[in-house]
C-alpha cells in the first residue's frame, strides 16, 4: 500500500513539474536586459563554479517545515545545475521573515565576507510596504546596500515584490516597485521583475492567484517557475547560453 | 444661529475696531480684486448658493459660476475614481500617464479657489468668525464623510481577511496584522493617523480647511503675504522634511505642508490673483514654455510605460528629476499642473460655448457637488476593484465597472442638485434670509 501511495506521489509530482514546464512560460521581454553580469560569467568560464547568496524575508521562502526546500532558491540551484551541466553551483540562502531593506542592509557586509558571493539575489520591498517604510526611506536603505555589494565586487540581481491581486487594495506596493527599478537602472544592476512575471502569468491563466487555498501546490508551483525564471535570467545576462 | 444675533454686524464694527486700516484695506481691495471675465480662472459658486442677505456681495467677486471650475473639479473626480481602481485598463486614458501631476492636483487647486471665493465673501459679508465657523463645520462633515469611508474600508478588510489565505502570500497577509488590534487602529483613524490605501485625500483636505481661516484674513487683507507664507512654510516644510506622522508609521500620503501651497495658490487665484497672471497667462512666450514643459513631461512619462525608452533618459537628467515625490508635490508636479492650468485657460475661456453642451453637463453636475461625489468615487473604486478581484475581471469587465461607476457618480450628482433645490425652495418659505448654504457643495 505504502509503495503504491509512493508511487502514486511521484507521478503526481512528474505530471507537475510537466505542467509547470508548460505553464511557465514568460515573455522575453520580461526577462531580457541589456545588463551584463561580468562576475557570474568570469566566474564560470574561469574557476567552473557559481557561489551565489540569496538575501530576502518571507517571500522567499515557503511556510512549513520543509517550504524552504520548495521555495525558489531552492528551485534556482537544481535549474542552474541543469542548465550549467559541470559547473559547481552553491546557492546560501539568507532569507528571514520580518526584515526591512534597512536591516538587510545593515547585515550586507558579514554575508558578504561570509559566503564571497559572485552573485547576490536581493529580494526586497514587501515588508517594507507592509510595516509603511516610506518609499524614500526603502529607496535610501536599497541604494546603500547595493552600493555595499558593489563595492565587494559582486554582481547584483533585485528581486522584486510578487504580485497579489488579493491584498492589492490594502498594500499598495507599486512605488517599491518603482523604487527598485530606478535603483537597478543607476547602478546598472539587473531587476528580476518578479511583480510583472506573476501578474502576466495571472493573467495568461497559468495561475489562479486570487484563489484561496490552504494547500501549498500551487505556492510550490510558482516559486518552481520563479526558480527557473531567475536561472535562464541569469545564464542569459552573464551571456552563457548553454 | 448667528444671524438671529444679527452677529455679522457686531463681527464687522469689531473687526474695524479691532483693525481699521486692514479692513479698510480688505473693503477697498476687494471691488477691483476679480475682474471677473478678464480673469483666467474666475470665480464659482457651489449649487444651491445664494446670495448673502446682509450685504451687498462684492461686485468683483459675483459675476457668477465660471462652470469651467466645475467642469474640471468634475473631470477630475472621475479620474480619481478610475485612477484608485488597479490594472484598469481604463486607468491608460487618465492623465497620470501623460505627464508629472494628475487629478489630485487639480481637485486640491480647485478646492482652494471655491473655498476662497465662497468663504472671502461670507467673511467680507458676516465677518470673520461666522465665516470661521462655516468652515470648520465644512472641516468636520468632511470628517464624518472620512470615517465614513474608513467603515466601508474596514469591512473589506475584515472580508479579505476572513475569506482568503494562500501560503504563496503569507508575508503579504501580515498587512492585516492591524485586524489584531482594532481599538487602537480605529483610535488612529480617528486621528486621522491611520492611512489605508487610496483614503488620504480627505485628510489632506481636513487639515488645509482646519489651518483657511487665518490663512484666508491673511488673503483677503494681503494676497501676496499668504501666498509668500504658503511658499515658505512650503520650502522648510522640504528642507526639514517635516510632515505629519501616520500609524503605524511613517508619515502621511499627502504632506499638508507641501500641498497647502497647491491650495492656498488656488484661493490667491480666487480673490483677484488669477487676474494678475491673465497677463502673463496672455503671453505668447508662457504658452510656449508650458507646451514645452508639457511635452517633455510626456516623454518622461513614455520611458516609464516602455523599459526600452528608459535608456534615453540621461543619468544626470534622471538626477536631477527623480524621485517625482506626489508626498510633497514635487516643483516637478506643481510646475506640470502649472502649465496645463495655462494651456487650458488659453483654449477654454470662461464663456467658452462648450460649458453649454449637453455632453458635458453630467461631468459639470459632479464638479458640483464635489465631497459627495469624491466620496461616492472613494466608496465605488473599493467596490469596483473588489469585484475586479472577485471574479478575475477582464478588460471588458473593468471598462463596465469604470463606465458604471462614473454612471452612478452622474446620477448621485443629480439627485444631490434635486434635493439642493428642493430644500433650497423650503428654506426660502421659511425665511427669506439665506444662510448661504454654498459652503457645502462648493468650497
């Protein structure tokens, strides 16, 4: 019995991972960007190997025991190993619930010292809008963590808000966002459009995100398609088209 | 209840008493103040206005209604209506995408003329604490009006709260944390600290209206000294960064010391400013820099709409121009509105023969009974928006909703002038005094 439930999971989790293949899809526009991530592709075409840290709060992870492991920088690693075959990939995840940009901010420098990152994934902005950071305040914290980041020699890559057609009438998060693309626009740094990803997929009807559900497959799904997103950004901007 | 005290008299011989020359300055000033068919923007009178009883109106300052206030105070509710409904397609025709400023500047500027001309001349008729008085009995029905709205608001939330979860947006949902504690969050929307989404206007306009009675003796007596005042409470307001604070924190959405200079520019307008610019506003060379201005305002708009354009925008322009801060009107956004307040006077005029057209009268009908119908537009874009996300609305359900609503506001507007002319009649077989009810649905 136990073999069959077993097995009856792993189908069900090949027949997912066929759709989110499918489901996935983003338009090159969204992901497409003149910046260039000149540590990454250094990185790889000199030493084989990827160090990359992800810094950001509860969106970047997944509740329940085992939602990390689900969430998109989990998801990230296993894409960049499939795409960058013999490349060693390592993805150190900094991600903490309740932070604003400041305090992310104001703990740059030891994860920078720490981890060494050729890459850095900075999902910010959603606790900001959510505890009323003013958007200057988000803007003033952003800039002088990516100053901070820069200055270690690493590549930046903004991860921005997920959209929410739900809350959307009690947090308005559209000047973070705003925010984050101006600050990757002056220091030239890449903006992974998470906000503009999700609603197009809303509204191609990949994903019912107004739906309430208790059930995490779908939150899996998404951050899986986040993942994979973020990776081919990734190998396409550091020009290591496989 | 003043006027059975016969309480304007005493104010005046109080006021001279208290000030002749400023009183003799004010009653001299104000015949040649506005000029009102020469005057770019001229005065305008709230539906159901009538005439003050106790004295003469200042003839400057009584040609009539310039319908073109109510006009564009109508158009412009429409377009914050739509504006405060999301991923409306609708929302690409409203004027927030073509240049810096949008509706709120327009709403604000119009505010303080009507509020200038309707409250300047009841305090030249009655005095100034009758028209005191009147002004802050407008301050808190708007009040009423914004609690109002909060009860609405907080019943959507407390729905969304109850009715949706999805592990995908459990950092999202901590935006109802609030929902733990409701007595101090309605204790500070009382305050007016508390600031849900889209409701920030009404406590903008509570504040300006609370602070019009000195700032108005001061128009009145010297319009240039209140507009010099407005300007540098204006300026330290942006050199301290000082605002007003909000719960839980932060501070408010719209820095009533920045805006009161869009409001208290509107009044100087009202009592005889507007024609002291005609001249200016005549000028070929102002029109040209203003369509100039308003050009470059929609190239920059452009390069926000397409990522590809954004490289044209030079860093050091992008310096020099960003952030566009809506908090605390950014000289960006007064100049934009500036300029397209001169582009338009040039093009409507006052006796322009399109204020007669039917086609425009329900947006005229709305400019006149502007709190209602902001109110109205605050109450609808929840719904229409909570509709939109109920039931995953497309482009054909979101135009529906934004045609219906501006149906609804066209036809509350109507009622709200039948009513008007209902109790208008009553009241003047009662007595023939008015109180000059014009306070309510103009200023």
């Amino acid at each position: 019995m136990k073999f069959f439930t077993t097995f009856a999971a792993v189908i069900a989790l090949m027949n997912g991972s066929a759709i989110a293949a499918e489901e996935c899809a983003v338009p090159p526009s969204l992901l497409s960007s003149d910046t260039g991530l000149p540590r990454v592709s250094g990185e790889i075409k000199n030493k084989h190997r990827l160090d990359i840290s992800v810094v950001g709060t509860g969106s970047s992870t997944l509740p329940g025991p085992d939602g990390a492991s689900f969430a998109y920088p989990a998801r990230l690693t296993e894409a960049l190993r499939q795409l960058l075959p013999g490349d060693e990939i390592k993805v150190v995840v900094h991600v903490q619930s309740r932070q604003t940009t400041a305090d992310m901010t104001a703990g740059m420098k030891k994860i920078l010292s720490a981890d060494k990152p050729a890459l850095v994934i900075w999902q910010a902005g959603t606790f900001d809008a959510v505890s009323g950071i003013e958007p200057d305040e988000f803007s003033v914290s952003l800039d002088a963590g990516v100053d901070k980041i820069v200055a270690a020699g690493a590549d930046v890559d903004l991860l921005n808000m997920q959209y929410s057609p739900r809350t959307e009438p009690l947090l308005n998060v559209s000047a973070y966002a705003d925010v984050m693309r101006w600050v990757a626009q002056q220091h030239g740094t890449l903006l992974f459009d998470r906000l503009a990803i999700m609603r197009y997929w809303n509204d191609e009807g990949a994903f019912d995100l107004y739906a309430a559900t208790k059930k995490s497959d779908m939150a899996r799904r998404v951050h899986d398609c986040i993942g994979r997103a973020l990776a081919s950004q990734i190998v396409d901007a550091a020009r290591l088209t496989p | 209840m003043f006027r059975g005290l016969n309480f304007a008299s005493l104010q005046r011989w109080l006021a001279i008493a208290a000030n002749p020359q400023g009183y003799a300055t004010l009653l001299r000033w104000l015949p040649r103040a506005a000029n009102a068919e020469a005057a770019p923007l001229a005065p305008a009178t709230s539906a159901g206005a009538s005439p003050s009883t106790t004295a003469s109106p200042p003839q400057a300052l009584a040609p009539g209604r310039d319908l073109r206030l109510d006009l564009f105070r109508g158009i412009a509710l429409w377009l914050i209506f739509l504006d405060h409904i999301p991923h409306n397609i609708v929302n690409y025709f409203t004027l927030r995408n073509y240049g810096f400023s949008d509706a709120t500047e327009i709403f604000i500027f119009i505010s303080g003329y009507t509020a200038a001309f309707v409250y300047g001349r009841a305090m030249h008729d009655r005095g100034f604490i009758v028209s005191s008085a009147r002004i802050l009995r407008r301050a808190w029905q708007i009040y009423v009006a914004h609690i109002f709205l909060f009860t609405i608001f907080m019943a959507e939330i407390a729905y969304v709260a109850a009715t949706f979860s999805n592990p995908l947006y459990a950092e999202e949902m901590n935006i109802l944390g609030f929902l733990k504690q409701p007595d101090v969050t309605i204790f500070q929307a009382l305050l007016l600290k508390f600031k849900p989404v889209n409701m920030d206007v009404l406590p903008l306009y509570i504040v300006l209206l609370l602070l019009f009675p000195p700032v108005l003796r001061v128009l009145l007596w010297q319009p240039a000294y209140a507009l010099v005042g407005a300007a540098i409470v204006y300026v330290l307001a942006l050199h301290f960064d000082i605002n007003l604070p909000a719960y839980p924190n932060g501070v408010w959405v719209f820095n009533p010391f920045a805006w009161q200079l869009l409001f208290v520019f509107g009044a100087w307008c009202a009592v005889g400013g507007a024609q002291r610019l005609s001249g200016l506003l005549r000028s070929r060379v102002v029109f040209a820099i203003a369509v100039a201005y308003l050009l470059f305002a929609f190239a920059i708009t452009l390069t926000w709409r397409f990522e590809s354009l954004q490289y044209f925008v030079p860093n050091w322009l992008g310096d020099l121009i960003y952030p566009i801060d809506k908090t605390n009107l950014d000289v960006l956004r007064f100049a934009h509105f500036l300029a397209l307040a001169a582009v338009t006077v040039k093009f409507v005029s006052r006796d322009w023969p399109g204020l007669k057209w039917p086609i425009l009268q329900p947006a005229i009908r709305c400019g006149q009974h502007s709190l209602e119908i902001f109110c109205l537009g605050v109450f609808l874009a929840f719904a229409g928006q909570f509709i939109i996300s109920e039931w995953s609305g497309g482009p054909l359900v979101q135009t529906a909703i934004s045609l219906l609503g501006i149906l609804i506001m066209i036809a509350t507007a109507s009622l709200t002038s039948w009513y008007r002319s209902m109790e208008g009649r009553s009241h003047q077989q009662c007595t023939k005094a008015s109180p000059g009810n014009l306070a309510g649905g103009g200023a």
